[in-house]
C-alpha cells in the first residue's frame, strides 16, 4: 500500500487519535459511537490515515479492529505529536511559564534532579516542572504514551523492542551503584566485611519484584550461590521507605548509593561491606522520544542535567 506524501497535508488531528480510540475500543462501531459518527464514516477516516502513511494499520476481522506491528509504532508517534499540540495548546491559553512533565526513579529526585532545577533556578528559566516517580517501566511506557516530556533514570534497553528504542534519544548522564545497608544498632554493622552467606540468613526489606533494583540483587545473590533472601517487607519504587525500615525496623535493605543523604537519615545508617556481592552499576540517562527533544523547555533540563552530572561527580552519585 503506497499513497503520496503529500496526502499528509489533508490529515486532521481526530484522524490521529483515531489509532487510540481504535487500540482502546478494539471495534470501529464503537469508535464511531465515542466520536458521534457512523461506522462507514470512521472506515473512511481509517483508510484516508492509512493512504497517507502507506502502511496497513489496523487489522479488521468479525472479531474486531486490532492495531498491526505498525500501528503500534504509529499510535506512539501520534500520541507524542498529541502530547506536543496539547502543551502548545495549554501554553498559548495562558500566560504561565511552559510545563515540562518529568518522569523519574525515585533515586533521581534526591540529589540529581534538584542540582539540575537549582541550576535552572540560577539561569530564571521560567519553566516549571510536573515531577512524577515510578518504576523504569512504568515510565517509559508513560513516555512513549506522550503522558511524559521527558525520563531521567535507569533504562532496561534489554527488554525494549529495537522498533520502540528507535523512537527515543537519549543522554547518559551519570552512574550510581546498589550497596548494602543497616541500621547503625544492628548486628553487623561493626563488622569490617560480611559475606553474600551471612547476610542471606538475615531479615530484609527488598523493592517489589517488578523493579530492576530486586532482579539485580536476586542475581548477584545467585552468583555467589546463595539462594536471594525472600524479605519480610517489600517496598514498590521507593527508597526513602526502604531507609526508614532499615533504621526502625533492624532490616537489612538495598539502595542506591544516591540516596544516601545524611539529612533524613542522620548518622543511624551504616553501609556495609560486601566484597563477594558484586551489583552491577546502575546508569542515569535522561531520556525523551524525538517528536519532543527539540522543544526549548526539554532541552534546557538536558542540559542543566549534563553540566550537573559534568560539575556534581560523587557528589550525585
């Protein structure tokens, strides 16, 4: 299926949403019932979007209307190119300064994303940031949604299609590594080196099995033959929490080295020392899809971002 380039002049934006009501409905009937048209109208609306990009997007059967391998890949096009007309929308009704959605890892938000909104703070960029913490996953998938500007934080590139990595660029910025911590009352806290053994047979708080910070602990517990300890507390993307039952609790837990701020935590937390537990480290990128990278509001954080993890060093990590 080929049509001329120049049949994407005539496309509207309902023609682009068309792909999302179609992936959330799975039936142009009911497509036509949410946009008050008839089921021949809405046809109509799909072939015109299909001539225009030369590709099949929706597979229709009796069964239902269902996104192709394509359309897919469209749908998130569409739908950061939506997100850019909304915020246009949204900027130009108002003389508020622009909004930049961010999506981080918790980690991010102790000391890397302040030090970057310090720095714009000193520049008066007149920006103002919509900051929003969750899983990598959950994320990326709100990125690639066009729910989110931009992502600053850990990125599985593994488990991500080449088709979908191809939508984004991104800027690695900084590293940080897991460590092993307790609470500075706790039995092994004045010893000078534990062992992957010792501290299996000790209760602990871990992050939930959906984020990458648990599936890194589970291996590195594997490759020292050692079963992974099963924790008596499991925290969902949140290492503040994670901290505070170390500290009250006497568990042992995982965290980012990042997090370790002396401020809420004062001087009762200890890192100990885990020479056979080798973690891998955990890379920082700042993360946006093409669509959006060029819009000023989103470049500045980049580079308010980099010169941070240029000047910060250990500091942020």
């Amino acid at each position: 299926m080929s049509g001329p380039s120049s049949h994407l002049d005539h496309l509207r934006l309902r023609q682009l949403r068309l792909l999302d009501l179609i992936d959330r409905h799975r039936s142009l009937r009911a497509v036509g019932e949410a946009l008050n048209l008839t089921q021949p109208a809405v046809s109509q609306m799909l072939k015109d979007l299909e001539f225009a990009f030369g590709a099949a997007l929706v597979d229709r059967s009796v069964r239902g209307a269902v996104l192709t391998p394509l359309g897919r890949v469209a749908l998130q096009r569409a739908r950061a190119g939506l997100a850019i007309f909304d915020n246009l929308a949204a900027d130009l009704g108002t003389e508020s300064p622009a909004v930049v959605r961010v999506g981080s890892n918790p980690a991010s938000l102790f000391k890397l994303m302040p030090a970057a909104l310090r720095q714009l703070e000193a520049q008066r960029a007149g920006i103002r940031f919509l900051l929003q913490a969750g899983t990598v996953g959950n994320m990326m998938s709100r990125l690639l949604d066009g729910d989110l500007d931009c992502y600053v934080g850990r990125v599985d590139w593994t488990a991500m299609p080449v088709p979908t990595a191809d939508l984004l660029v991104y800027e690695p910025l900084t590293e940080t590594g897991l460590v092993v911590v307790c609470s500075a009352d706790h039995p092994l806290a004045g010893r000078a080196e534990v062992s992957a053994a010792e501290l299996a047979q000790w209760p602990w708080a871990l992050p939930s099995e959906d984020t990458n910070n648990r599936r890194s602990i589970e291996v590195a517990f594997r490759n020292c033959g050692v079963p992974a300890p099963l924790p008596v507390v499991e925290v969902s993307a949140d290492p503040t929490s994670l901290l505070m039952l170390a500290q009250e609790v006497d568990l042992l837990t995982f965290v980012p080295r990042a997090v370790l701020n002396p401020q809420p935590v004062g001087k009762r937390i200890v890192t100990l020392s885990t020479p056979d537990l080798s973690l891998p480290p955990i890379r920082i990128c700042f993360v946006t899809l093409r669509e959006i990278g060029s819009l000023p509001s989103v470049q500045r954080l980049r580079d308010a971002l980099l010169q941070v993890c240029r000047q910060g060093g250990d500091a942020i990590a």
